[in-house]
C-alpha cells in the first residue's frame, strides 16, 4: 500500500513539474573520530545552484551547513560545527549535493535533515545519526582488608552509556552500585562497586554497549587470604617502616641516576638535531624548480603566477579537462621519476592544506579517496590546528615541537624516500619510504578556507662551508613567483600510463 502510495505521489510531482527530496534511506551508524558523507538528491534531475540548501539537526532552525545565493553561510551554522563541514557542489547542476562532517563526536547523534527551497516550492529529508565508542577496558581496585572487602571498576570514553555489571563464578549478576559521569565531549565515564565478604572466587566485571555483543571484561580472584588477620601483623607495620627508610635511600641514588640519564638524552637529542640540519642541508643542494599546472587544479582553487595557490568557495568558470582534479588540490607542470629533488612551500598560518607528491596516474575524478601510498600519494597533512598526520599506509599522527610556517618537500626517487622538513628549527618531519614507479608530481592540497596563499617558493642555494641560516618567515615578492624557464612534463591519461 505504501509503494501504491509512492508511485501516485511521484506522478502526481512529475506532472506538476515539482521535485522531491531524497536523503539516505537509513540509520547512519559512525564510530567517534571519523568522517561520514550524507547525501541527498532532487529527483526528477533539477539543479539546485540557485536554491537555498539547508542541512540542519534535530530542528529547521538549527542549522549544520546553509548554502544560499551560491555561498556557504557559514556564520549560520551551530557553534559545534564550524570547521567541520564541506558541501560537496560538483553534481548541483544535477540536484545532487552532499555534506562531509569530519571528526565525529559523541554530540553529533541525533536527527538530520537536508531542506532544498526554490521560489515555488520546497521539500525535505530526514534520517539518523546514531554515534558510538568503545571505551577504555575496565580497571578493578581492591580496597580494604579483613571482612570489609570493597571492588571498585572504572572505564572512560563511552558512548552511549554502556552497561556495567558484576558477575559471580557462575555468571550471575551481582548487586552493585554504579556512578555516571559525561566529560565535554559527550563520552561516559562509569564506575562501578561491590563489597564482598567472604572468598567469593572468581569474579568478574563487564561493560558493553546493550545492542552490541562485543565485551569488555576483567577478572579477579577473592580467596580465603583477603579475609585472615596475619599473626605478624604487627610485625608487618615495622618491616614497612625499615623499607621506607631504605626506599628514602634509594630515591636518592634514582635522583642522581635520573639526572645522569636527562643529560644523555639531551646529548641524544643534541645529536639528532645536527643530524637533522645535515639532512635538510645536503636536501639543498638538489633544488628544483617546480610550478603549479592551472589546468589540474580544482575549480575553487585560484593559482598566481603559477606559484602560489587559494581557496575560495566560488566555483572559476574553466573547462573540464581530463587531467583537472575533483578534489580541491593541484599538481606541478614537472614530474619526476628519476633523481633526487627538492623544493619549499610556505604553508603560513594557515589549518588546512597538505604537502607531498603523487603518482600522475592516480584517480583524478575521486574525491573521497584516502591519500595513501596504496593510492598514489605521500602526502603530510594538518586538518586542524596543530593535528599533523600521513598514511604509511595506516594513518599516523604526529606530534611537533614547532608548528611549520615553511616546509621543505625532498625526494630520493631512487632511495626511495620522501622527506619533509620544517625549516622553520631545520628539524626532520618524518620521512616516508616506498619503492616509487611511475611518474611522480608535486601535489599541494587545499580543502578549505586559506587566510593566505600557499606559496612554493625559490630555495636559497647554499655550499657546504655555509652554516645554516637562520630562516625568518619570509614575504611574498613578485619576483620569487615569476617561474624560469623549465622543461615540463605532460600529463599522462590512464591508457598512455599503461601503456608506458
């Protein structure tokens, strides 16, 4: 009956030359961290460039991303959501939008809801967020002694609030008390107790979320020993004053040796700094000259003197070409698959971009694809401020002492490595390895809003008697981003890269 239903209403909207709204058709189900993408569509094909698009949660009014008069309004949007989200515009010529909503927390669940409105008609779809994590494994504290035995569970960083239970040897509930807590986030924290007065054995604490069978559980054993009063307890109080005397002692010889070992660390550290300022110089020397392609950069992004690159969420009016990219990032005219090379961008203040290189075969019309190795890419990235990652192929996250203004990009294509040097305390990134083939190109990406440009600039040449110098945030000159003449390579579509 309601399929009937359906059918009569889809006709009774073609024949009036109205649209529908259609959004996911079930419950999204997201772990905390990650990235999810709602989608929705007008059907029959109508675009939606000059519609007010709204994604919005649990209410019209609150809204997660507004797109109205062909902009993101971005000062609409709920105070947990900014930054957060991208509106995916490539298909709106089509009815089809879709919203990427990165990081996800434990207080993004609930209803969404993406509302598209014309002059003369609007519609709307809704569906569910539903969020989980999988907290901490359970820690069991045993306090007190004799007939007065009390067990204490705690686990943090749940979400939805988990159940908590004791269990005997025999798997039986046992009756506890249970404490609950939520931190900013949203996640839970709970916290469980139960007194035992006798040798009740093995007993046990579990924790899961109730429509899920994975469980969480520690076991610990209550014998006959936790209950008896020892003849030499009196005893047992001074045997524990003569080891405080003697661990007072030894704490004194721990001091000395803890100080011995931060000056061999600092020596350590000392070392690897100069290692790492020989690196970044010898890197120097294989300077490269290389230039952004325009013809491969995605329509949002606006390439100066061939240099330097910038966001803006108004889509350029340029042709579709084969070797343009879906993704918001651009490659380099020059592509390398010999030799070693090197070059500087300077990434500014700015929290969303990354550095690296890429096959020249990768996908170009994939937007969603992580940016790994087995995809083509060795890319360092900073989705948000100071949150510094790569794929090897998992992701890694990193953490620096100083965050880059400026950053040296070397590639060994033979030795198989790509480093990535913050030039700002000449320090060592990381460097990924990998055994290249194929033609690699420079690749900067750059997702969202930049306050300024993102520019590659001319890298100083230095000989080996030179210290090294003492780098300064440097300032955008006419001069540094007027490319030199260079021999570039073309693009390869995907049958000339198979068939080389």
């Amino acid at each position: 009956m309601a399929l009937v239903f359906t059918l009569i209403f889809s006709l009774f909207t073609l024949g009036s030359g109205q649209w529908q709204v259609f959004g996911p058709d079930k419950s999204f189900k997201v772990l905390v961290g990650e990235d999810i993408v709602f989608s929705c569509f007008l059907s029959p094909e109508t675009s939606a460039e000059a519609m007010e698009v709204r994604f919005f949660k649990d209410q019209f009014s609150s809204v997660v991303h507004l797109y109205r008069d062909g902009q993101d309004l971005y000062d609409m949007q709920l105070p947990g959501f900014r930054e957060r989200t991208e509106l995916v515009k490539d298909s709106m010529d089509y009815g089809r939008v879709s919203l990427r909503l990165k990081n996800i927390t434990a207080l993004d669940a609930g209803l969404y809801g993406c509302h598209f409105s014309s002059q003369f008609h609007y519609q709307e779809a809704t569906w569910e967020l539903q969020v989980s994590a999988l907290g901490l494994a359970p820690l069991i504290s045993i306090m007190g002694h004799g007939g007065n035995i009390q067990l204490l569970c705690k686990s943090s960083g749940w979400f939805p609030q988990p159940t908590v239970k004791w269990k005997s040897p025999q798997g039986h509930d046992l009756p506890s008390d249970l404490k609950v807590n939520t931190d900013v986030q949203g996640l839970f924290h709970v916290e469980t107790s139960i007194r035992v007065q006798d040798n009740t054995g093995n007993i046990s604490c579990s924790i899961q979320h109730q429509d899920q069978d994975q469980e969480m559980k520690l076991n610990v054993w209550i014998g006959e020993t936790f209950f008896q009063t020892s003849p030499f307890y009196p005893v047992s109080i001074l045997l524990g004053v003569l080891c405080f005397v003697l661990c007072a002692g030894i704490a004194g010889i721990i001091v000395l040796r803890i100080s011995f070992n931060r000056g061999k660390i600092q020596r350590e550290l000392d070392w690897r700094k100069k290692h790492a300022e020989a690196e970044w110089r010898e890197a120097q020397k294989h300077a490269a000259e290389v230039t952004l392609d325009p013809d491969t950069a995605h329509p949002c992004l606006y390439i100066s003197d061939l240099k330097a690159v910038t966001y803006s969420s108004i889509h350029q009016d340029v042709p579709y070409l084969e070797k343009r990219f879906r993704r918001k990032c651009v490659v380099a005219s020059q592509g390398f698959q010999a030799g070693k090379h090197y070059w500087e961008v300077d990434v500014g203040h700015n929290r969303y971009w990354g550095l690296g290189v890429c096959r020249d075969d990768v996908n170009r019309e994939e937007i969603f694809e992580t940016l790994s190795p087995e995809n083509g890419y060795w890319v360092l990235r900073l989705n948000e401020k100071n949150k510094y990652f790569t794929f090897i192929p998992d992701r890694i996250d990193l953490s620096l002492r100083t965050p880059p203004i400026q950053v040296g990009v070397f590639l060994d294509y033979e030795g198989g490595t790509i480093s990535f040097f913050n030039i700002n305390d000449q320090s060592l990134i990381c460097t990924l390895t990998h055994q290249f083939d194929g033609l690699l190109r420079p690749y900067i990406l750059c997702e969202a809003y930049s306050a300024t440009p993102l520019v590659i600039f001319a890298v100083p040449q230095t000989s080996e008697e030179e210290a090294p110098p003492q780098m300064a945030s440097r300032t955008t000159d006419a001069d540094d981003l007027r490319p030199s003449a260079q021999v570039t390579t073309p693009f390869l579509s995907k049958s000339n890269a198979q068939r080389n």
